[in-house]
C-alpha cells in the first residue's frame, strides 16, 4: 500500500513540476512578443537610414539580432544597439543583453 502512495506522489510532483514548466514557456513566449513588437516599432527609424534590425532568437535574458544594410560596418552601430538594449529593458521590465550576430553566421 505504501508503494501506491509513493507513485502516486511522484505522479503528483511530475504533474506540478509539467505545470511549472507549462507557466515558465508562457512566460518565454509572453517576452518574446514584446521582444518582437518592441523591435518592430525600431525598425521603421533604423530603415529610413537604410539599415535594419532583424531578430534572430531569444535565450533567456539574451537577444540576438542582425544588424543589415547601411548598419553593417557603420561606426554608430554600437550605439544603435545600445538603444535598442534600453528600449528591450524599459518594454520587458528585466534586463536584457543585446547580442549581434554577423551577416553570415548560421541561424543560431
């Protein structure tokens, strides 16, 4: 009897356990959209100098983005991605590291 009780409570925990992991992907995807949605307001300002900002993925806390057209190589790059550091951190309320990629490197 003592068996059964036992499995059913590892049952139980591997439920709560699914549970938590259920809650933690929403809030992955939650930050995601706003990750999008913040860079797609960017966008129009970096496009009318005729560079661009492209989301490649989310890992956590870190953003990778390819930084296109007149972006690539210019010296203010740094700057812009700065910007678009803060505007991410003031949008999802956590901090967020900005990483770019090269034009060239697979999707990650």
């Amino acid at each position: 009897m003592l068996n059964s009780v036992q499995k059913v409570d590892v049952k139980d925990d591997g439920a709560a356990v699914q549970d938590a992991a259920d809650g933690a992907d929403l809030v992955a995807i939650e930050r995601r959209k706003i990750i999008e949605a913040t860079l797609a307001s960017i966008r129009p300002n970096l496009q009318r100098d005729k560079g661009d900002c492209e989301l490649i993925d989310v890992q956590g806390d870190k953003v990778f983005v390819r930084m296109t057209g007149a972006c690539v190589g210019c010296q203010l790059s740094s700057m812009t991605l700065n910007g678009v550091q803060a505007k991410l951190v003031e949008a999802t309320g956590r901090m967020i590291r900005v990483i770019p990629v090269g034009g060239n490197l697979p999707h990650l």
